[in-house]
C-alpha cells in the first residue's frame, strides 16, 4: 500500500467531514487507507460520521490521550510505505498524495514531507517551513522583529523567512498538521513522543528524522488549506500552557547538556508570560471577535441544480445568510448566474461581496485552493463538499470557525 494517512479527531465533526471528503478524492489513484483516531468527541462525531464514511477506519478512543498518543496508537495497524500524520481541520486538492509521493521517490534522503499550507482567508502559513527553536530565534520572534523583516535569515529564523515560500528546501521542522514521513523510518524513530501532550511533537519528531541523517522537505508545488484555531483557540489559557509547555518539554530532551539551554528556556519563559499578559488585556479591554456568517453578501459557486440544494442548505445557518446569485463553471450553465468563474474578481468587487461559498464539483478541491489563493485578502470563503451536509470556513486563526448544517 503507498500511503496511510492518520487523522485525530476532538470535537469537529464538520471540519472533519470535509477533510475527508478531500482525502478520499486524493486517494483515488494511489492505495491508500484512512484512519480516523477519536478523543472522546462530545460533538455527536461518532453518529454523524462513522455511516457516511465506511472506507474509513474510525477508533473511537474513551479518554482525550492527546495528538501524539493518538497517533501512535495505530501506527501497529498502518499498510503503508508512507504515513500521513494529517489534522481535521484541512482541505486537500486532489493530486495531492501523487505529488508528494512521486518526490519521495525523486529524493533517496527524504524523511518527511510538508506541504504549502494557507489559512482560511488564503492567507500563506508560515509555519509551513521552520527552524529548531533556539535563543535568538525565539527571541526575535517574541519581540516582533521577525514580523518586521519576514525574509530576513537573521531576524526570521523561526519561520525560515530566508525561504521563498513556493521553492522547495530542505527545513528543519514541518508541522504536525501535514506531516509525511517514510513508514520505515517511524518505525526506527518510534513515531511521535508521547510525552508531548499536544504542540511540539512535530518539532521533536522532525529533529529525530535529521539525527538518523535524513532530510525534512517543505514541499510547496501543493498547497492545503490548514483553517486552524478548531481544536484549540490561541488567545486562551489552555493554549499557552500546552504550547510553552512542548517547549520547554523539548528544550530539555535535547538541550539539556547545552550551554543555551538556559537561554533558551528564558525566551520561551518570558514569551508565555507576554502570552498570558496579552490574554488579559485581550479579555479585558479588546473587542470581542464574532465569526459571524449571517447579514453578508455571499456568492455561490455552483451549477444551477447544485444551487438549489445549496439554498435548502444554507437556510439553516444561524444567522440570515444574503445570497446575491451563483456564479457559473461551464458556458452552457450561464444564462442564470451572475457571470462566469474566469471573471470572479470583477465579479466580487462589483457586487462587493463578503463570502463565497464553494460547491465541490464540477469545482474541483484544487480550483477552491487555486481561487483562494487568488483572491485573497477580498472576500471570506465557505466549503461544502458533494457528499456532505454542512459548510465551512474559518476567517480567524485564534477563534473557531463557522458551521452551517441541519
């Protein structure tokens, strides 16, 4: 079998289905296998989902044992000669798998593979390619130079800024929410630590591959969308704890003989405690930020008969949605849209739209991205895939994102 892809699952049933949905359209062409490990869901995920997928192997899992341990705990079942650690909340064009697995193929030293990863404003991700967290890189990532000078070797160290973000390199840490690796070697590597609860895994497990002489690739000729913010929102308690505690964490396995370790440990100690102050004022005196999917002017991408599915659909949002039209795919399906798909920035900047909601297919996973991508920074976007019966989309990294089912 090529490729086993493990997804853990804690709470987002909708996101999930959509995940999958794109997983299962990637695997088309390649054998592959698909592994849902459940945290204990309180969302009603196990009866939302399990019949609707029966290609896909659910553990429903009694106790949140965290990432790691999930993963791991069914690493002994896996089929594969590759095995994708993949997070709920993404979205996958469906040539995806192909991509990757062709340059494993091409470079004998790969270990593991990330991908090109934006948000779900189409935003690029820096995360995507990353360096060891070290004193300096952390340092200048707490202060903000890295912000100020994001290509800069120096003071963008922890994002790798130097990189260009659509050239492939060989990085030092790629994130956990697409990570590829070579089946052999997690089974001489062990897979994730499992004493990482949850955040810094993916960086122990990437500098394990480079000490068995291997290579980690940022890989960018694919991009996912990551909507982030589903599992854990950033701007809370829990979320700094779990994260400067996977620092520390990792600091002292692989540091702990090192001269900068205690540099290393004040940046990150001095980083939480900026993180807990902003929670504070954020909660505070900052605005509250509401996702909010209703009152806006929103346009659909859709055939005609899709359309009309989609407007049952959308009825059950929280809040009003104002659909202004669809807009068309192919020339024959024209006469009742607002225009075409080739003139969609006109399209948008005309009728000053706030949302666009995506219909899988004819549309392809790839075109969404591809469209993402394009516009940018000009309007939000909402998923829904064919076989499903919700939508989706996240406009805020550090809050969860908007839902809409019956």
């Amino acid at each position: 079998m090529d490729l086993s892809i493990i997804i853990v699952n804690y709470n987002v049933k909708y996101f999930l289905e959509q995940c999958l949905c794109s997983v299962l359209k990637a695997s088309k062409n390649i054998e592959a296998e698909t592994f849902v490990v459940d945290n204990n869901s309180s969302d009603g995920s196990r009866e939302y989902l399990e019949s609707k997928f029966p290609e896909v192997i659910f553990k429903w899992g009694k106790e949140n044992v965290g990432f790691a341990k999930a993963n791991n705990s069914v690493l002994c079942e896996v089929k594969g000669s590759h095995v994708l650690f993949l997070n709920p909340d993404t979205i996958l064009p469906e040539d995806c798998f192909e991509k990757c697995l062709a340059f494993f193929k091409l470079r004998e030293n790969c270990g593991a593979l990330g991908v090109k990863m934006i948000d779900g404003s189409g935003n690029f991700l820096k995360e995507s390619k990353r360096a060891l967290p070290s004193a300096s890189a952390s340092f200048y990532k707490m202060i903000g130079l890295s912000a100020i000078f994001p290509h800069s070797k120096i003071f963008s160290k922890y994002y790798a800024g130097e990189l260009p973000e659509d050239k492939i390199n060989a990085v030092d840490v790629l994130a956990g929410a697409f990570f590829m690796v070579n089946k052999k070697l997690i089974d001489k590597t062990g897979g994730f630590d499992e004493n990482f609860f949850m955040y810094g895994e993916d960086i122990d497990l990437a500098y394990r591959i480079q000490k068995e002489g291997f290579k980690n690739y940022y890989f960018p000729d694919t991009s996912i969308v990551h909507f982030k913010g589903e599992s854990t929102r950033k701007q809370s308690r829990f979320y700094i704890h779990h994260f400067y505690g996977a620092m520390h964490l990792f600091v002292r396995k692989h540091y702990n003989n090192s001269m900068h370790k205690y540099f290393i440990d004040t940046a990150i100690g001095i980083s939480k405690s900026l993180g807990y102050i902003k929670l504070y004022l954020t909660r505070a005196f900052g605005r509250k930020t509401i996702n909010n999917n209703g009152n806006r002017e929103t346009l659909v991408i859709a055939s005609q008969p899709y359309f009309n599915e989609m407007i049952q659909l959308i009825k059950y949002a929280a809040d009003p949605v104002v659909i202004q039209g669809r807009i068309a795919i192919n020339d024959d399906d024209k006469d009742t849209a607002e225009g075409m798909i080739d003139n969609i920035e006109n399209i948008i900047t005309k009728n000053r739209t706030s949302k666009i909601i995506f219909c899988e297919e004819p549309l392809s996973f790839k075109m969404m991205i591809g469209i993402m991508q394009q516009l940018k920074g000009k309007t939000g976007f909402l998923f829904h895939a064919k076989r499903s019966e919700s939508i989706v989309g996240s406009d805020n990294k550090n809050e969860q994102g908007i839902f809409i089912a019956k």
